[in-house]
C-alpha cells in the first residue's frame, strides 16, 4: 500500500515517529527502520526534537517526545469538556462560588468551561478567557508537575516561586490571595490524564471577603474531588 501524502517531508518525519514507537533508537538504528538515508534521517530528528516531538534518552538515543502526550491529552478534551459541566455545577453549588477549568496553552492558560454564581459579587471568567501563567492558583497547578526545563522557564517573572510550587506538589493543591487580581482569592487542584500527567486544572474563585485570605481552608477539599471526578472520567475514556 502507497502511504505517500505527496508531502515528502512529513511522509519521513511520519517514518521516524512510527520507527520510535517500538521503543529508542540510535541514528543507525532509525536510518534501518526508515530506510531513508542517514543525514536525512539526522536532519529530521533534529528538527523533530526541536519541536519536542523527538528526545533523547539518557544514552543519547532517540525516542518519542514530550509533546505527542500534550497532543495525545488536548485530543481526549472533548471528553474532557462533556464531563465537565456537571462537575463544574456541583463544585459551584456545594462552595457557592464560581468554579472553573483551566488548559494550559503556550505561555498562557484558556478557561474552557465554568459554572458561575447564580447571584451576588461574582469573579466572572468567561469561557474562551485567556489568563496569564505568571500568577493564580491554576497556573500554579499546571506549572508545578511541569518538566524542569519548562518549569524553570516558567518561573522567570511568576508571582510564585520553585518553594511555592514544591507545596503545591505535596498538598495537591493551591491557593492564591490576590495574585492574579487584587480583592480575589481562588482554589484549584489537578486533573490527570490516562497516563498521570497533568492536563487542566479545577478552581474556584471569588472575592477575599467570603474565600477569606486561607481559601484552602474552606474549599481545598471540595475542588479536589471536583478534579478527582473528572480525572476518573479520562481514565475511563483513555
């Protein structure tokens, strides 16, 4: 069977990612899988790795990289998104605040679904709403798993900091007292994928005067079981 596209270079960078599917393999050893000829193979690793589609293990060979589980956890969102409603709602009715969920894309973080207060001073963040990395509790959560080269990037001119982002990772939650925007306190744990890895993150915000300056306190637990709900619905889809 022809598996030509007619696009010649990403019908051999397909080769060289189906050739590490079987597991790590040196230059030679991906030029044998491929048959394509060693400095075109070099070439299209290097540059696959530069795309973080490619890595290199700890004896330099080469193997699948970061960013195919990053695509493989953006394409199980739509799962994602048709659990999160009723979740979203539940953790909105049992906190009696605004709940959100969080994706990380690029440097930024997108609200992809919320439940909102039915009434009163609301922390509105509509959905589609892209919000910085640099400060809130989500960000804090989808930094604080990340690998460490990312996570060191990420950290340069952040309103939290490597210590902070270690409590994150131990309680397995976070907390933010106006770090995004001042008068408003938010909550927020980890929703993981098949594989474990962190692919969105649970909140609920609103102002200091109800989430009191230790929002942790009244609603960790609450935003961690909302996440562990829908962390369990990607493992039943995965």
């Amino acid at each position: 069977m022809d598996n030509s596209s007619g696009v010649g270079v990403l019908d051999k960078a397909a080769l060289v990612l189906s050739a590490l599917e079987s597991g790590p393999a040196t230059l030679a050893g991906l030029v044998g899988a491929t048959g394509l000829a060693r400095p075109t193979a070099h070439r299209l690793a290097v540059a696959l790795e530069h795309h973080r589609m490619v890595a290199r293990d700890m004896q330099g060979r080469f193997i699948l990289g970061p960013r195919l589980s990053e695509l493989a956890a953006a394409a199980g969102e739509d799962r994602l998104l048709a659990t999160a409603g009723p979740v979203l709602t539940h953790l909105r009715d049992v906190t009696g605040e605004s709940a959100q969920l969080y994706r990380r894309q690029g440097d930024m973080r997108i609200c992809v679904a919320a439940a909102e207060r039915l009434s009163g001073l609301r922390d509105t963040v509509p959905v589609g709403s892209t919000l910085t990395m640099k400060a809130g509790s989500s960000a804090q959560i989808l930094m604080a798993w990340e690998e460490p080269e990312r996570l060191h990037r990420g950290l340069q001119g952040a309103r939290f900091t490597a210590t902070a982002l270690s409590g994150v990772r131990r309680r397995g939650w976070a907390q933010s007292i106006g770090e995004r925007e001042p008068g408003v306190a938010s909550v927020s744990a980890p929703v993981r994928g098949p594989s474990n890895r962190v692919v969105a993150a649970v909140s609920v915000s609103g102002p200091i005067e109800r989430l009191t300056r230790h929002p942790g306190r009244m609603h960790a637990q609450a935003v961690i079981d909302a996440a562990g709900r829908l962390s369990e619905a990607l493992r039943r889809s995965g």
